[in-house]
C-alpha cells in the first residue's frame, strides 16, 4: 500500500472508530500531539477530544466520504476530506452536516497518525 492508500484508510478508520466509539483505533490513528480545531474555534488535545466521543459529548452516527485530497511531503501530509456526517455534539440533537475536516499527518517509521484537524462546513 503507497502512503496516499494508507492516508485514505486512515481517514476511514478515524470515522469508523468515532461511529463505533472504538477507543482503541481512536488513540491510534491520533498522534499524541493531536489538536482538533472546532467549528467554533475552540480546541481539544487527543484525550478531551477522545473523551469526548466515549463519553456521549461527541456522538457520531455515519460518515459518508464524497471527496478527499490527499498531499504526501515526505513524512508529511495534508488530508482534504469532504463526508457527510450525521451527530449530535455538545448536547444538540442529531443532524447531518456536511463537514470539511483539514487535517495534519506525520509518517513514523511506516506508520501515519494524524496530528492536527481543522473542522469547517462546505
């Protein structure tokens, strides 16, 4: 598998792991250094972010991927991905958002984690 098919099934396996709540995947795929930017703006590390999604304060139902971009540098990289999501967060009711994620990736060894996201609507 070449690093853009290994960046794309990354991508998979962060929104699999946030609709089955699959700790385990979740604090692998994310590098420790792991930022998630808000729609708002607000931020949260790796382990508020991913408390988040055990505890219910994030609830992710489905993720449909219409387009994702993926550019390689080396050991890093930059994801564009496009899905529609279905969640209810911060205590709102459920609905489906078109979201843009921006995300950051880092290359260990033979292994990508991801280490920043942006999130927006498109």
């Amino acid at each position: 598998m070449n690093d853009k098919e290994m960046l794309n099934q990354l991508y998979e396996d962060m929104y699999n792991a946030m609709v089955k709540k699959d700790e385990a995947e979740l604090l692998r795929v994310h590098d420790d250094s792991f930022v998630l930017v808000h729609m708002t703006g607000m931020q949260q590390d790796k382990t508020t972010y991913v408390r988040a999604i055990m505890d219910g304060t994030l609830n992710y139902y489905s993720a449909q991927t219409e387009e994702l971009k993926i550019e390689v540098h080396c050991d890093t990289a930059k994801i564009v991905g496009r899905s529609k999501v279905t969640a209810a967060v911060f205590g709102g009711g459920k609905h489906t958002w078109r979201l843009q994620l921006l995300f950051n990736a880092k290359k260990y060894g033979s292994e990508w984690k991801l280490t920043r996201s942006e999130a927006s609507t498109y």
